[in-house]
C-alpha cells in the first residue's frame, strides 16, 4: 500500500494556525487605544476657551491643537504604534489628559 501525502482536509485544526496571530492583534488593540486617547485629547482641547489656557498656566490652545492635531494626523498616517511620530503624540497626548484637563477643568467648573 501506498501512504498518500496529508491534504488540508486531514490536519487537526480546522483553520491555519498562524503564529503572528496573537501579537498582531495586541499591537492592533494597542494602536486603536493610542489612537482614542489621542482623539479624545484633541477633541477635549477644542472644546475648552482660549482663555483658559493661559489662566491655568500651560500652552496656548493653539499650541495644544498644533501638539495633539499633528500627532493625530501621524497616528492616522502611520498606523503602527512603536514608530517614533506615534510614541511622541501618545506623550503628547498622556500629557495633555494628566496635567492640562485636570487644571482647566478646575477653573472652568461651574
């Protein structure tokens, strides 16, 4: 008798296994976080007075717009999140959320 070859049909698992599976879906989900606390920044920065910057003692708004727009655009540009342009907007980003929102949500609330 003659053994014929596994097919595709003959393997155990039902689909292909792949071995990047997992990793490519973590630093998928890693990019889409970077990508929506870079947004929500953006969008909190457009939503705050102009004048509230300068009475918080931090940038300008047009400044923080500038910051955050641009590393929205490269996040959008460049979707991976370990290149540098990504790195720097989440810093950017991390920043605005931790240290500008608290000072200008304390002096703009009612």
């Amino acid at each position: 008798m003659r053994s014929r070859p596994l097919s595709r049909l003959d393997c155990r698992y039902p689909g292909v296994v792949s071995l990047f599976a997992l990793p490519s879906l973590i630093m998928s989900v890693v990019s889409l976080a970077m990508f929506a606390a870079q947004a929500f920044a953006f969008i909190d920065a457009v939503t705050h007075r102009p004048d509230a910057y300068p009475a918080a003692d931090k940038l300008t708004k047009k400044a923080w717009l500038i910051i955050l727009g641009l590393a929205l655009a490269a996040h959008m540009l460049i979707w991976a999140p370990l290149s540098l342009f990504n790195l720097v907007g989440i810093v950017a980003a991390l920043v605005y959320i931790v240290d500008v929102r608290p000072a200008l949500r304390s002096l703009t609330r009612y």
